[in-house]
C-alpha cells in the first residue's frame, strides 16, 4: 500500500490546478503593475482582481498541498475533516463573490473568483479520499505516518513542519481576505439594487479624442431636458464629496422654481474613474461635453463648493464661458493646503500677522513672502489615499465616513454613505490628489493675467488665480440683480458676471474659545488660519467680478440648530438654497 502512495500533481486534476496557480499568481503581479501605470484610461479599480488573485493563489497551493499528500509515501495530510469543510467553504465563498459582483455588474471580478471554485472542489474531493484511504490503512493495519529509509532527518522534518504548519497558515490568509471580498461584493450587490443610478450616465471624450468614459449628470426640475432662457444651476462638490452631498442643495434649489443639476467628476459617485493621470482641464473639458450631451443647452450658473469653486474658474477658462450667467463660490480656496502652509510658515504669532498686513507699499514683488510647500504633508497624504485605495476592494473602508450628523436630506443618507464605500471612491481621491494636491491650482494658475498678479502682489497675497473673462455675464438673464451698489472699492474686475461668495462665519471666527481651543500655540495658529480664510474671501470679492458679493454664514438656522460651520452645504441645504436664489434673482439690489 505504501508503494501506491506516490504524489498525483502530474494527473490531469494537478495539471489543472497547477496551471491555475500560475496564472492566479502572474494576475497578482500583473494587477500590482497595472494599478500603479499611468497614461491609460481607468474603467474599475484594478486592486479588487489583485486580491481575488491572491486568494485564488493561495487556494491553488492549498489544492496542490492536498493532492500531493495523498497517497503520498512519506507525507501525511493531517486534519482531513477541517480539510473537507474549509473546500465547503471557499466554494460557498465563491459563489458569493460571484454573485456580489454580478449583481454589481463587475463581470470581470465575477470570472476571477468564479475560477475559485476549481482549486476549492479539488481540496474537498481529494481532502475526503485521503481521509478515507486512512481509514481502510487503519483497518489493515497500516500505520499512518513513516518517514521513507531515502529520507534524510532534515527532509523529514521538512515535511513534518510543511504538513503541520502550512495548512494553519494558509486557511488563515484565504479565510480572511475571502470574507472580506465576500463582504464587499454582496455590500455593493446590495447598495446597487437599493440604489440606482439617478439621473444620466453620459459618454464623453478624454486624451485627445481617443478615449471615452462616461459621467454622471443628476437634475432636478429638469427632466424633459428641453432648452430655453431659463438659468441651470450646476453644482461642483468639494474635494472627495460624490454628488449626493449637494442633493439636497439641488433639490432645494428645483423648488425654488429653478432647475438644478450636479456632476460627479470622474470616479465620484456614479462616475468612471476616467483617465490617469488626471489633467484637471480636460476633465473641465469633460464636465462641458456631458452638460452639452444630457443635454443642457440653457444658460447656466455654476455653483462650486470648496475645491467645486476651483473646478468653477477652471471653467471660465477652458471651457464656453459665454454660457455662464452667474456663479456661487462656497467656502472656496484656491488651495487650502498651500494656504495653511504658508499662514504657519509665514505666521507664528498675531504680531506677525498684524506685520503682514502692513507690509510697505513700495516693496518689491521679489521680497514678497514666497509660499514653501511642505513636499513631506504631500507625500504623506497621497500615500494615504494611495493605500485606502488599494483595501477598498476588501471593505477595510467602510467604517470610515459613516457619520453624518445632521444630513440633509435625511431619508437619503444611505444612498450618500454607499458612495463613500464602493471601490472607486479612495480611487477618486488618489487621482484628483495627483500626489501634489496642487494640480487644480496649478492647472488654474497658467491663466492668471499681469494685471491680476500685480494687484495681488500689490496686497501681499500669496495665492494667484485668474479673472474671470471680460465679456462673461455681458448678457446675463434680466431677472438676475446686478447689485451695482456692491461693487468693490478697488475695481480689479473687469467682468460683470454676478458672483456670489458665502463662507462659513466659523471659519472666520477667531475667538479660541469659541471654537473649543486651549492650548496657547494652537490658538495662535486658529488665529492664523482664520485671519488668512477672511482675507481670501476679501480678495475673491475685489478680483473676480464687479459684481460680486461676500456672505457670511453664520447662526442657526430652521433646518440646521447648530453655529454655521463647513458643513452649512449639507447641514442646511434649503436656506442655503434660498439664499442663493434671492440673491441672484431679486428684484432689489442687495448688499451684506
């Protein structure tokens, strides 16, 4: 009998087995390069294949484990039993994660792990032969383990451990990352019945023409699509924000009478990822081709929150400015990292700040106070989106971004929250981050004029962005108010474009104790901050347009019983919408 007990990888079963593991094994490697190539246009998040691939691997090994040691002559499959129930379980798993993403229409994900099954039958099948060869050795008298006389004392030992420690080893790993994957497949199944995609996935252009991807465009009080003179209002999130955080501001804004639609930029939301590496101007060039194709043929008013508002000028650049007939910036900042940067590299104490602001007139542009970008926070801060990206795919995320106190609306809070928790959304972050997080600023930067510059450099400001073109909001709706009477006193603007800017009075706030802040030094750099976020909001107001107009948002309010923060955009999104539309479409001029 021991004779018979030779190794069976060379039977058509192990062939199988061992070609799958070769191939489970060159998709792991291969998927690791993918994910990290540039220059290519991006349909998923290519880390969900790497870690099927790497379950699959190890399940391969496993097969090829047990197929070797049974009827083998001087190795001995230990714990058949386990064996038998842990293939029950991979295929169980497999067919899970088949099914998870089937249902999340991932057709590619679903192949790979549905080769899952092959290895995990293999284990069962040979797992339950073995136990019962043991049992007919045992009958006959036939000890169950001896090493072979050819065997050297190390080679033995060598096998003992193999037997006895890989098993433990490997059932760890597979069971780990399988249910992981399972947890996240049938999590995305689910959110995708529950949740639909609203609104219109758009096909559009990127890299010169040659490749397309689609975004997602949502309105509301626009649903027959028809074109007239009527405004559209289209809103930009803030950086890592899908669309659904400005839902309710959009919804807010339809029943105040005027359509409202929201694009989600590539890979937020509803969005493909599109292409990597990512140039902000022609995703700019993107959002216009899918407002074009929904279609959208109205005037529009771009609404831009935070990094939205960056993404709003990129568009008067790059994109038909003659559409726009208004735009809201809200809480936005040209670059907040750089910003903050340079107020703690350049500001340590309100002295200084108070000195900043006094600088001499007759000083050269030379010896203004250069920004030094802390290279160190860039790094570590893509890394980071760079690694949640990466464990996307193994639900290691969705703790994160769970709390939403206060959303609005709050029957939809779990269609926001499973936009956090897809594959794509780190992804997202990783891309538009660009490993800089200056791209967009930097993008935005090769349009600001000499005028613009001079004038800036004239006030000490750091930061740079560019006029809005002359000719814009020259035939702007008649409903909209022009607020003359809000003009600033230093006419920078040369554009009569309606421009309204509303901020978060919190952020303005410098009172340390208001803000729950103790210690001596971080007060000192709230301070900073707060002085510095006023003063941008001041210089936005004096530079874009003639006709533009600072808010402050500041108490509670119906909707929202909490002091207006930086999340007044989700927090209070009917006020918010209400404001904004008295402001563009009163009958009288009004200034705050």
């Amino acid at each position: 009998m021991w004779y018979f007990r030779k190794h069976t990888v060379m039977s058509i079963p192990g062939l199988v087995v061992l070609a799958l593991t070769l191939a489970y094994a060159a998709a792991f490697f291969a998927y690791i390069g993918v994910s990290q190539k540039r220059g290519r246009l991006v349909k998923t998040n290519s880390f969900v294949y790497m870690w099927e691939a790497l379950v699959g691997t190890f399940l391969c090994l496993q097969a090829l484990f047990v197929i070797s040691a049974y009827r083998s002559s001087n190795r001995y499959l230990y714990w058949t039993p386990i064996w038998m129930v842990y293939g029950v379980i991979m295929s169980i798993m497999s067919i899970c994660v088949v099914g998870g993403y089937a249902g999340a229409q991932n057709a590619a994900a679903s192949v790979w792990a549905a080769f899952w099954l092959v290895p995990a039958v293999a284990i069962t099948v040979y797992a339950a032969k073995a136990r019962r060869g043991y049992a007919v050795d045992r009958v006959m008298g036939i000890p169950e383990y001896r090493p072979r006389l050819a065997d050297s004392r190390g080679m033995v030992l060598f096998y003992v451990a193999l037997d006895n420690g890989f098993p433990w080893v490997s059932w760890l790993v597979s069971v780990f990352f399988g249910l992981l994957l399972v947890i996240q497949a049938l999590a995305l199944a689910n959110d995708h019945r529950l949740y639909p995609v609203p609104g219109d996935l758009v096909p559009v252009q990127t890299n010169g023409g040659e490749d397309w991807y689609k975004l997602h465009v949502w309105c509301y009080g626009y649903e027959n699509k028809q074109g007239g003179s009527e405004p559209v209002f289209v809103l930009l999130t803030e950086f890592g924000m899908p669309s659904t955080t400005m839902m309710g501001l959009a919804q807010g804004i339809a029943d105040n009478g005027h359509p409202a639609c929201i694009v989600d930029r590539p890979g937020y939301g509803w969005s493909e990822p599109g292409y990597w590496e990512q140039d902000p101007r022609d995703v700019v060039k993107s959002i216009n081709q899918a407002l074009t194709k929904y279609p959208i043929s109205n005037p529009l008013i771009l609404v831009g929150w935070g990094e939205g508002g960056v993404w709003s000028q990129l568009y008067m650049q790059v994109a038909d400015y003659t559409r726009v007939v208004g735009m809201v910036l809200l809480d936005t900042f040209p670059n907040m990292e750089i910003l903050q940067t340079f107020a703690l590299n350049r500001t340590t104490t309100l002295q200084n700040l108070r000195q900043f602001r006094s600088l001499g007139t007759e000083q050269k542009s030379e010896s203004i106070p250069q920004v030094h970008f802390d290279k160190a926070l860039e790094s570590s801060v893509s890394r980071m989106f760079s690694s949640w990206r990466a464990v996307s795919p193994i639900a290691l995320h969705r703790a994160r971004n769970g709390n939403w106190p206060g959303f609005k609306p709050q029957d939809s809070l779990g269609q926001h929250r499973s936009r956090f928790r897809d594959n794509l959304h780190y992804q997202a972050k990783y891309f538009e981050y660009g490993g800089t997080g200056a791209r967009l600023y930097q993008a935005l930067l090769e349009y600001v004029t000499t005028s613009i510059d001079s004038l800036l450099v004239y006030h000490h400001w750091p930061l740079r962005w560019p006029a809005l073109p002359a000719d814009s909001g020259s035939e702007f709706t008649k409903s909209l108010s022009k607020r003359q009477a809000a003009m600033p006193s230093i006419q920078a603007a040369t554009t009569k474009l309606p421009v309204i800017l509303i901020a978060s009075a919190q952020q303005f706030n410098s009172d340390c104790g208001a803000q729950g802040i103790s210690s001596k030094e971080d007060c000192t750099k709230w301070q900073a901050f707060a002085w510095f976020y006023y003063r941008q909001q001041i210089e936005y107001q004096q530079t874009l347009s003639q006709n533009a107009v600072l808010l402050a948002c500041t108490g509670a309010v119906d909707e929202d019983d909490q002091p207006c923060d930086t999340d007044f955009v989700w927090r209070r999104p009917k006020w918010l919408a209400s404001a904004i539309v008295s402001q563009l479409f009163s009958s009288s001029n009004r200034t705050t």
